[in-house]
C-alpha cells in the first residue's frame, strides 16, 4: 500500500436559522438528496440511519457515472455535533473523517465543519510532490465543500435550492 498523508479541512459558515434545522440536513435522507455531494436532479439514492454506527449513503448519477459516498456515524449529538466517516469506494478505500460543530448565535447558526482528508502517495514522490498533492487535495475539497455548503445555506434559510442550468 502507498504512503498517505492526512490533511485538516477546515470550513466556517453561518446561517439565518437554529442549529436543529442544520443538523436535520446533515442526517435527513430528504434533505441529504438536495445538497450533500449531489444535486436533487442527478441523485439516485439517498440513505441515512442516524445512531452511532448507523450508516449513511449518497449515490449521484452525472455524465453516466455513478459517484457513491458511504460510510457510518461515529457520534450524533443533535443539534451540536456530529461525527461521521466518509469514502468513495469507486476511488479509494481510503477513510476520512467529517466532524461538524453547531453552535446557536444571535443570527441563527454557526457551522464548523472539518474534514481529515487521507492523501495517498507514492513512495517515489519526493517531498515536493507530496506538498503539491496535499495542496490539490485541500484546495479541491475546499471548492466542492463551499459549493455544497452555499446549496445547504439555500435549504436551511429558503427551503429550495437553486440549481444552476
């Protein structure tokens, strides 16, 4: 097995509404579907049993192409914390882990989300290479998770995302 790298993702948000509603989009398959790693029109599945080892699945459809992401729920602690494991099978068997901190504030929510992303590499890189790999991965996750993060703040305030076509 390659070498690996773990890397720290972390994100800030805040949202117009209590932390119950934003917690409720993380775990509730109906809400799940309209944001988290899909959009409602290309989402095929969307599963979640939210107890601690409780698993939780996303299946988006694009271009052909299904894209899963599975795994399970390390801590559930409503509406201020969860912890959950993340992978996509399809592209590595590799397992990050997601912890999301909600916080009540005069305006609503504050959401910290952090993500422990796993970089593989290979054993011929050199230190440069796993810098720069480590970098892409960072920044990728960064840009994917704000898109997603900007669809979750349409749903919790408005009820509706809107989709760009």
């Amino acid at each position: 097995m390659p070498n690996q790298s773990t890397i720290t993702l972390t994100i800030g948000k805040s949202f117009n509404v209590g932390p119950e509603k934003v917690f409720e989009a993380w775990v509730t398959p109906d809400l799940m579907k309209k944001w988290l790693f899909t959009t409602e029109p290309t989402n095929q599945v969307a599963k979640s049993d939210p107890h601690v080892g409780g698993q939780w699945e996303i299946v988006d459809h694009r271009e052909g192409k299904d894209y899963r992401a599975i795994d399970k729920y390390l801590e559930l602690q409503s509406p201020n914390r969860l912890v959950k494991t993340f992978k996509m099978p399809q592209f590595s068997d590799s397992e990050d882990t997601i912890t999301v901190e909600i916080e009540s504030t005069e305006e609503g929510a504050e959401m910290t989300f952090e993500q422990k992303i796993i970089v593989p590499h290979e054993k011929e890189w050199s230190k440069e290479d796993i810098e720069k790999a480590c970098q892409e991965y960072h920044d990728q996750s960064k840009i994917g998770w704000n898109m997603m993060f900007d669809g979750l703040k349409q749903l919790v305030e408005t009820g509706t995302i809107h989709y760009p076509s």
